[in-house]
C-alpha cells in the first residue's frame, strides 16, 4: 500500500507561503496608495521565497518611477502588516523588484509592433 505524504495540498509550501505574501503585500499596497501618491499604480506580479523562508522578493510592475524608493522606504510597515495578518514563525525580509518578464513582455511587444509596421 502506497503511504501518504500527509499534506492535503496539491502544491509545495512555498508557492502557498508566496501566493500569502502576495496577496497580504497587495492590499497593504493598496492602502499605501491611498496615504502615498508617489507609489501610483502597482501591481505584485510574483513573490518568491528562500527555501528556508528567511527572505522573499517581491516583484511588481509599475508605471511609476518612484515605486521602488516607495516600497522600500515603506518595507517595515509592509513587513509589520504580512506579520499581522499570517501565521508564519517568522516573517521574511522583503525585498522590491521591478519584475524583469514585464519589461521582457514589453521589448517584445515592441519588436512586433515595428515588424508589422515595416509589413506594411
């Protein structure tokens, strides 16, 4: 008889622990954006974490410069709300990128756009 593993989830720990802390770090953002209108429209694209949890990278797409220096001059409260509204022995250090797959996303895009023009 094959034994179970005991975990009732389909998916690793780490990517229930990442989608947490993205949806936690989201509507703190949105909060944020209402006290702060430097940080503008952001959206969390992904958190990944360390395997030992200790540290997670938070990346965001922006249309705003400044939401870096935002997010990071604001990462303590940021840090305080994922450690009030979870569970977690510890709450990891976060860290801010801008996600670098929406800026490949973009480049691309623009590549297509000049091919189809020059089609033209």
């Amino acid at each position: 008889m094959a034994r179970s593993s005991g975990s009732h989830h389909p998916y690793p720990r780490s990517a229930r622990v990442n989608q947490i802390l993205r949806e936690v770090i989201s509507d703190e953002l949105t909060k944020i954006s209402d006290i702060d209108d430097r940080i503008g429209i952001v959206t969390v694209t992904g958190v990944e974490t360390t395997q030992d949890l200790r540290q997670a990278m938070v990346f965001f797409d922006s249309l705003t410069p400044e939401t870096r220096v935002v997010l990071e001059e604001r990462r303590a409260q940021i840090q305080s709300a994922v450690n009030v509204q979870t569970r977690f022995k510890r709450t990891p250090k976060l860290s801010f990128m801008a996600d670098p797959a929406v800026a490949s996303g973009e480049a691309v895009e623009e590549i297509i756009r000049r091919q189809n023009h020059d089609d033209e």
